[in-house]
C-alpha cells in the first residue's frame, strides 16, 4: 500500500478540478463532454478563504488533511486527523450513525483494514452514481495480560456535505471566466458585471441561474469543433426564456436586480451565439428598459445593478433609435442619479468615462428623430436650428473627453500606438491595449462622436453652412476605429460590438480603406450569418449607418431588396 498525500484545496476547488477519469462509467455522455472541457485551475491555498471562494462569495471548508492510498490499483481515502476546518465538516447525525452501525456489524480480524461504505451519492447532472469509501483499522485494546482484544470501533470523522447546485454553477462559471483570459473566448469582454455574476447565485431568483447555465453550456459549445449554428443550447435557452417572462410578469421584491442581469446575459447570448441575429433583441432591449426605469431615477443601484445597467446601455437606446422615440433616460432627474451614482462607486478611471459617455448619449435617440424630421422636409431650417443647439453641447463633452482621459491613458501606456504587422501597408501603426475596457471605451468614444458629427453635418445642408472641419474629424476618428481593429481581432468571437464601430466608420473611407471595412466585418463575424446573403455589402452597410443616423427609415420586413435598392434599413 502505498500513501500519496493529497492536494490542499477546499472542497469548492476540487469540484472544479474533477476530471472525467475519476467519475463512474455510468455517467451520461452529456455530463462527461462537459467535464472534459472543465479547465484544471488550482486552489490558490489562501487560508482562511482561498481566492476562488472569495470571487463566488463563498465560506471556504479550507484545507483538505488526507491521504489518497493505492491498494492493487484501486484508489481509497483516509482521513487521518479530523477537524472542524476540513471539508468533511457539516454531516448530519444520521450518516455518522450510519457509519458507526457499519463499523458495529463489520468486525475485523487483527491486523487487518476494512473499507467502510460510508454513503451513496447521485449525480445530479446524469444517471450514474458513487460511494465515498473510508479505509478503516479497527483500533485493538491491550489487556493487563499482554493479549489484545477485540477491536472496538472509534468514531468516524463527519463527512463533507454535498455542495447545492447553485454552489456547483458558481464553480462552473468561474472557471469559464478565468480559463479563457487573454484570448477571443475572455466572457470579461461583456462588461465588469459579469465578474459579479456568481456572487448572486445563491439567491432564490431561478431565473438568473438557468441564465448562467445557458451562458455556460453555450460558451462550452463554441469552445468545442462544432457548428456554430449548435453553439446555442436550445433546450436551456427555452427553458431560460420562460424563467425570465414569469418574472417580468410577477416582479418579487428584492430581485429586481437578479432579474435585470438575467436577461441582459440572456441578450447577450443571443447577440453572441444565436447566428439568427437574436430573434428576441427588440424584447430584451424593451423589458430591460422597463425593468430599470420602473425605480425611478433614485432607486439605490447596487454594484451590480450598475454595472449591468451601462454594460446594456447601447442595446437599449439602439432599441430606441429604431422605434423612434426619446430614451426615458434624457431627462434631468436620471443623468443626476447616474452621475450620482457613477461618482460614488469604486471603479477604473476607464469605466467611470465610459459610463459617463453613455450618459450623454442618451440624447442619441432625439437627434436621430430630428434628423429623420428634415430628412421628409428639407425645408424645416427651425428643426435643424433645433439639432445644432442640442449637438454643440455634446460634441464639446466629447472633444474635451478626447483631450483630457483618452490622452491621459495614452501618456500611461494603457492605449499605445505600436508597429501594425497585419496590414503595414495600409496603416503603418496600429493600437494595442492594456485590456478590454480600454479598448471598448476607446472605439465607442469613437464611434459615439461620428454618430453626433453626421447628425450635425445633415442640420448643416438644411442650414446651408459649409464646415468641412465636420467631415474632417468624422474621418480622424474613423481612422482610430481602424488601427484598433488589429488588436480587437484577437477577440473573436465575442468582440461583435466592434463591428457597429467598423460599419460606421465605412462611410468616411476611401476605395480601398472600404474594402479593409468589408473583410474586417465578415472576418469579425466569420461564424454568424450576416445580412443580406451571408455575406456584407456595401448597400447593407450603409443601410444600417444611414438608419442609425436618421437618414434612411426602418422598415419592419425582411425583405433583402429593401436595403439593396436603397429604400430603408430592415428591422
């Protein structure tokens, strides 16, 4: 017999390090396919509470005092010295009897070791099941006369407790979140909320878990060589879909923000996965305004509510853009509470910006139905009027942005411009980042001040003033738009906002600046289906920037023809 010591990690890490080889041969197929692609991250031992209970919010069982024997090629657990810290803390009453009946009827001889069965467990993810076995020595008594006697069974150190499902997801999730880090698979690239996501998994809101668990088994699938139309898990997805309408529908108290994120991962997941384009974005962006605006401008946000808030702001006001009317998030009261509540929370002088700048661009919506206005009537210089006193104000916003935090975290090397060894010959330097945000608040800066310049140059034909510095700066942050896609490639699949910055970036290129835009596109997108037939055009690019923009209507078809012949953009 041979002993082995054992790793130190908690019982949260090892379900996280579980390996295929060590389940029984009854498990389902489906329950094996996902073990096989679980990562192997170590406990980081960080007594008391290692890192990975930490992030998911957990109380740590600490460190694991056993030994693994190996006994004719057979593996059996010894613990060796009980105590209240391990992980086998926390059984109940009745498996300890259950152990000490066992030990009572299985009488040993002396000298030998007996394995004791100490309870059966089911998996929840299949039909198989296991024991957990204990190597016992019964302990013999001396007696005064030098003979021993019969053994007599100690007691049995309690046994680990089993971990709920929801603790079981938190690990799941968290080692989809650290496995990818650094590559296009990084879910870090939907916003800060998503780091909070597995701290929430232990509340009663159903919803958000079987969000998480869509998010996960789709995130698993686009990991493995499969098509990408089955990268969405359909059954979780309906399953998901469900939840989420029940609690719109029966809004509880204090889940409000379980809710909230539930469906923006949802959304995010049909973005992301679903090569459909999302059939229900029109849904998500709606009730997400609903849900948000139902608390007034001065609800308390938690963190999380937040963080979620910003992470689907352009999903919402691009909602908004297409169905006309003005953001519920103008008015006065709710800039207030966001600036309010952006200044009091914690965070990157990169976000607090970017958050910033979504506040401003709540005004989005209303210059695109001033444009549409004088677009019917060209003649209608007091709309136009209109649109140049409510613009000014928020190109000044973002120029001054532009000159003080973009430039700051270019003089600290969070934003730096490098050699471009994808397309030199195009643009000599491109931009590298220091991480996502960066990057995100850099091309949506951007693209936010090109969508606010083209408002601004449309009033200025109605107007009849000639500023070709309007043209001019639309081109200079175009170009910014371009140097980052080198960088923002290495991000696929999940990247896909980017391709709204690149598509409104089309309209100020060249002939050959365009064609970069077009391959940037399909090669942003190399897994969905784009409109119109599978591939981009240059009829449905500009579709979508002169519709976004309040020069071309939406028209609710899918009709192909629409876009090609110039007439609308297809919603």
């Amino acid at each position: 017999m041979v002993g082995i010591p054992k790793s130190n990690r908690c019982t949260f890490c090892k379900l996280r390090k579980t390996k295929v080889s060590n389940l029984p041969s009854s498990s389902s197929p489906a329950f094996l396919s996902q073990l096989e692609l679980r990562p192997l991250i170590k406990c980081d031992e960080n007594w008391p509470t290692c890192g990975a209970c930490a992030r998911a919010g957990k109380v740590c069982s600490g460190a694991r005092i056993s030994y693994k024997f190996v006994v004719n090629g057979c593996h059996n657990e010894a613990r060796i010295t009980p105590s209240r810290d391990s992980d086998d803390a926390g059984t109940t009453a009745s498996d300890s009897d259950r152990t000490q009946d066992t030990l009572s009827r299985r009488r040993a001889s002396p000298g030998t070791t007996i394995i004791v069965d100490m309870k059966e467990y089911t998996t929840s993810l299949g039909p198989g099941t296991f024991h957990r076995m204990r190597l016992k020595r019964p302990y013999l008594h001396k007696r005064p006369d030098g003979n021993r006697s019969v053994p007599s069974p100690s007691p049995s150190p309690p046994l680990s407790p089993v971990m709920s499902p929801s603790d079981r997801l938190a690990a799941k999730f968290i080692s989809c979140l650290e496995s990818a880090s650094g590559t296009g698979y990084d879910l870090l690239i939907w916003g800060p909320s998503i780091r909070m996501i597995p701290q929430r998994l232990g509340s009663e809101s159903a919803v958000l878990r079987q969000a998480v668990e869509l998010v996960v088994r789709s995130w698993t699938n686009s990991r493995r060589e499969l098509m990408s139309e089955l990268w969405l898990d359909l059954r979780m997805y309906t399953l998901a879909l469900g939840s989420l309408q029940k609690a719109l529908e029966e809004p509880e108290q204090g889940l409000v923000t379980d809710t909230v994120a539930a469906q923006a991962l949802i959304q995010r997941v049909e973005l992301t996965y679903d090569f459909e384009r999302g059939a229900n974005q029109e849904n998500h962006a709606a009730g997400l305004t609903a849900v948000i605006s139902r608390g007034g401008p001065w609800q308390i946000f938690s963190d999380l509510g937040l963080h979620i808030t910003f992470d689907s702001f352009y999903n919402m006001l691009q909602e908004d853009v297409r169905l006309g009317r003005d953001s519920v998030f103008m008015n006065r009261d709710w800039h207030k509470a966001f600036t309010h509540a952006i200044e009091s929370i914690s965070i990157r002088p990169a976000l607090k910006a970017m958050y910033r700048l979504w506040v401003e661009m709540t005004a989005w919506p209303t210059l695109v139905r001033l444009v549409r206005v004088f677009c019917r009537n060209p003649s209608d210089t007091m709309t136009a009027a209109e649109l140049v006193l409510r613009v000014n104000p928020i190109i000044e916003y973002l120029e001054h942005e532009s000159a003080t935090t973009l430039s700051s975290l270019m003089r600290c090397g969070d934003i730096a411009e490098v050699e471009n060894f994808f397309n030199p010959g195009l643009f000599p330097t491109c931009y590298r980042f220091r991480d996502i945000d960066t990057a995100k608040v850099f091309y949506i800066h951007a693209m936010c001040i090109i969508i606010v310049y083209r408002a601004l140059q449309e009033a200025n034909l109605v107007l009849e003033h000639h500023v070709p510095s309007v043209m001019k700066r639309c081109r200079e942050y175009s170009k910014r738009i371009w140097m980052s896609y080198s960088w923002m490639r290495t991000q696929r699949p999940l990247a896909i906002e980017y391709t709204a910055a690149l598509a409104f970036s089309y309209e100020s290129a060249n002939e050959e600046e365009r064609e970069f835009c077009v391959r940037g596109l399909e090669d942003m997108e190399y897994f969905r289906r784009p409109p119109p037939i599978g591939r981009w055009l240059e009829a449905t690019i500009m579709a979508n920037v002169k519709g976004y923009t309040g020069r071309m209507p939406f028209i609710k078809t899918q009709d192909v023809s629409i876009e090609l012949c110039g007439l609308g953009c297809r919603c």
